[in-house]
C-alpha cells in the first residue's frame, strides 16, 4: 500500500525553495519518503503542490508536524501554506 501527502503552497522564489528542498534529500530518505512530484498551479507561477509518497502516514505525520519542518519551510522562503492532505492509494495504473 502507498501513502502520500499532497501540500499547496506559495514561494517567494522557487529556485531557492527547490535548492533547500534538494539540500534535504538524505534527511528526507531517512524519514520515509521514497518519491515526490512538483506541480506548478498553471495560473499562478509562484503557486505549488508536492505530491510526496511516503512508507507510513504516521512518518509523514512526525515529519510535517514538527518544529523542525515549520523552520525549514521558513528559511525556504514559503510565503502560504494550503491544503495538505494525507492519502492512501486505492488503486493505480498505467495507459497504454
């Protein structure tokens, strides 16, 4: 079974904000993430979501929640947070 969490958010610069992103990627493995996708809001070029899979809900909980993660977020120039949503795959596929 697969779980994600999708976050919105807005950046000030998004070449620093995915520098810092990519700066954390050890830690990031070492949490339990094994995968992730940025998407821009076709609209908005200073709008995000991440769509980020991880091995438990409950790592990518301890994550997001923490003091840690509030700093990070900070640093990284993120202006706006929006919807975050924990999710569990039902179902996947592929189209020819």
């Amino acid at each position: 079974m697969a779980y994600a969490l999708s976050i919105g958010f807005k950046v000030d610069d998004y070449d620093r904000w995915k520098a810092d992103f990519d700066a954390g990627e050890a830690e990031r493995r070492e949490t339990g993430q094994s995968s992730y996708q940025v998407f821009r809001v076709h609209d908005d070029p200073d709008n995000f979501v991440i769509l980020v899979e991880w091995e438990s809900l409950e790592q990518a909980k301890a994550v997001i929640e923490s003091d840690e993660m509030q700093e990070i977020a900070q640093h990284s120039g993120i202006i706006e947070m929006g919807e975050m949503l924990y999710l569990v795959e039902v179902d996947s596929g592929t189209l020819d």
